[in-house]
C-alpha cells in the first residue's frame, strides 16, 4: 500500500516526466533539417527502443539532360554533379540550392543555412565560394553588387575602378555621380564608360532560364487540387520516420520516453498541415497566381481559427516550405500585414502595393507623382495612409523618389542602369 509521501514522490516524478514530454514536443516542432536530423539522432541514441529511418544525402539530384528551355536549378545540378563534395558540403549545397530564388540570387542569410546544416558559418561561406565559382556566372549572388562583380570576374574584366563603383552602387540611385566618380578617381565621361560596361551584365541572371521548381522532395508539405478546393500533405520523403520496437521486458521510462518522441513527431506532422491548410485556404488566389495580392493573416488569426496558441503557429511555419503547382513557397510568406490606417475593409499591404505600382505606372514621365500625391490619390480607392508609408512601400517596390523618376522635356538625362 503506498503511503501519502509514496504517492507524491510518484506525482512529482509523472509531473517531471510530462514536463519533459512537453519540452521535447515543442523543440521537435520548430525544429527543421539538418536540425531536426541531429536532435532525433541524439534521441535515438540514448534511447534502445527508437527506430528511425534516416533521409538520404548521399549524392546530389540527378536530372535527365534537357535539350532546350533547361531549368535554373537543372542547369545549375547538371555542373555541380561534375564536381566532388563530401557528405558535409553535399548538404550545404542543397540547402543554397533551396534558398536560391528564381532570379538567381540567395536571400537566405548564410547563418540561418549553417544552423539547418550544422554547419559552421566558414564552412557555408567556402562551400558558397566554390558553388558561385562553378555555376552560371552571377548566381546565388546576395546583392546586386556581389552578382555584377561575379560576372566581371569571370569574364576577367573586373578592375580596380570597377571594384570601386561596384563599392559605392548606391551612389547611383541617389544620383550623387561627381562623388561617385571621385571615388572611382576618374572623370564623369570614364564614370559613363564604366556604367556602360555594367549595363551589359546581367542583374537578374536565373531569369534566363526556364521556371521549372525543385522536386516536391525538397518541401516539408504538397498542396494539391482537390475538386474546387486544395488538398496539404506532410511529404513524408522529406520526413524522418520513427518507430518504437521493444520487448515485453523493456524498460517502463525509456519505452514512456520513447512514445512520447514518436507522438511529439506525429503532432509536429499534424500540426504543420493543419497550419498549412488553413493559411493555402485563406490565400488560395495567391498560391494559384503568384500576381494575385495576398490577404491579410496574421499568426494570431490562424491560431484563433485552429484553437492554438500564437507561439504554436510560428513554431509550425518555422523554415517549412509548400510544394505547390506553379513552384516552391516559404510557407510563412502566405501570412501578410494589412495596410496600416483606417477605412481599409480588410485590404493588405499588397493589394496597396499593387495600387502604388499601377499609379507610379500611369504617371507623367516629366512630372512624376510625390509621396504626398500618391497617398492622396489613395484615398479615392478608400486607402488611407501617411505620407511616409507611402515612402516605406515605394522603397520595398524599388520605384526611386520623385525627382530621380523625372524625366526632361528634352529627353536628355543620364539614367541608371541598373533601373
């Protein structure tokens, strides 16, 4: 018979267990990877009844050759496979290769890929380093600075005073050309040279090839059409599996340990597609067309839908990425602000985007709208927001101020090349 103090001791020691339940459930789900690789070994390791079936990174994907409109990333696998990297570098070549976007550039801080790899950072930089060197010149480029000068090394055309100019682009788009051509140490008529040769490289050069995306194996989820609606599936490809094999005299702890891993790893599934589905249902325009704006969701939305907390959702989207039919998507890029101010009636920040861009479009070219002129022109399609807004989203469509979009009755003007 267990006595009062026996019975504590027992409710201390569930509460301790559950508590270590809790914790390992919530790192599994935000945990994405090389990552979540590395943890589930550990796991695995110091637990005898843990089965998992490993995902494979022996070699890099194969693609058959493609006679014409050859994709970026078909281009791009076709002259790494001719190269030898170990198994460590294999991973970061995935991992750049996943975050490279359909311009060819990468926007994936390289921290972030050494942690998903396990990785260090001066690993990921060499591996970075050797893939740039052996791709089409300009790609997986982090600026328009980095992409120009990698086309100017490899075509041996890169000097000292295009080293110089390529240090100080900004320059450009602000007009300031007399002290960019102090800083090149040359004259304004060499400065125009210079620009010239820039004008010839390609700023944007994975746009060269066809648009085909990575295989859905390189996505945590696939969406799919399912009669008039979509269908989100975990992709178990992608997935580590685990298993639980023990014999009727296994250890009570180490077997409770051992299903509380495999539970905390189906939640982690169930979880990410009911998350998924509910945000592919809410933009469901914007995953069939990349042009439709996206409507506005926040995290708290999606977790008063599904009862969740806030942290659970942004755990749940954490690195995850969608398989969808017209490419590849980050699946946290379907959540998006609404416009901020008032009279909006539910409108995002990119349906307002969309307004300023058609609005810079149809403008005067010798006299081109303001700030102030944009956002009072919103107002008429019932957007109402301050003229410094209007300054934050013309900066994240890249449409210059005022006066650098003015254009002289006489057409003579001096334009940046890099538009």
């Amino acid at each position: 018979m267990r006595t009062p103090r026996t019975r504590l001791a027992c409710s201390q020691r569930q509460a301790l267990a559950m508590s270590h339940a809790m914790k390992t459930s919530v790192r599994i789900l935000s945990l994405t990877g090389a990552t979540l690789d590395a943890f589930l070994s550990d796991l695995v390791a110091a637990n005898p009844y843990l089965r998992r079936r490993r995902r494979a990174y022996g070699s890099l994907p194969e693609y058959p050759i493609a006679e014409r409109n050859q994709s970026m990333h078909q281009s791009v696998l076709e002259r790494l496979s001719l190269e030898r990297f170990d198994l460590p570098e294999r991973k970061i070549v995935m991992a750049l290769l996943e975050g490279l976007e359909p311009t060819g550039w990468m926007t994936e801080p390289l921290e972030r890929i050494a942690k998903r790899t396990g990785a260090s950072i001066t690993s990921v930089q060499t591996t970075l380093k050797r893939v740039q060197d052996i791709a089409p010149a300009g790609m997986f480029a982090r600026s328009l600075s980095e992409c120009l000068r990698l086309q100017l090394e490899r075509n041996g055309e890169l000097t000292w005073d295009l080293s110089a100019l390529l240090g100080n682009l900004s320059l450009v788009a602000e007009g300031r050309l007399e002290e960019l051509a102090e800083k090149c140490d040359c004259s304004l008529d060499d400065l125009t040279t210079l620009l010239g040769q820039l004008r010839r490289l390609d700023p944007k050069p994975g746009l060269q090839f066809d648009v085909t995306p990575l295989p859905p194996a390189q996505c945590d989820l696939i969406v799919r059409r399912d009669g008039t609606g979509w269908r989100v599936e975990s992709n178990e490809e992608e997935t580590p599996s685990l298993s639980i094999e023990a014999g009727p005299d296994a250890d009570a702890t180490l077997l409770a340990e051992a299903r509380s891993v495999v539970d905390a790893m189906a939640l982690r599934r169930e979880t990410s597609v009911r998350v998924a589905s509910v945000l592919v249902e809410l933009q469901s325009d914007f995953v069939a067309d990349a042009t439709a704006p996206r409507k506005p969701v926040r995290q708290a939305d999606v977790a008063n839908r599904l009862s969740l907390h806030a942290s659970t959702v942004s755990r749940a989207v954490r690195d995850r990425t969608l398989d969808v039919p017209r490419g590849r998507l980050p699946l946290k890029s379907l959540f998006c602000p609404g416009a901020p101010g008032d009279g909006h009636d539910g409108l995002s920040q990119d349906a307002v985007l969309i307004q300023m861009r058609k609005l810079v479009a149809s403008e005067s070219r010798h006299r081109p709208l303001t700030d102030g002129e944009i956002a009072r022109a919103l107002v008429d399609s019932r957007v109402t927001i301050a003229r410094r807004t209007v300054a934050k989203y013309r900066h994240m469509l890249g449409i210059a101020a005022a006066p650098r979009r003015a254009e002289p009755a006489n057409g003579g003007t001096l334009s940046c090349p890099l538009g």
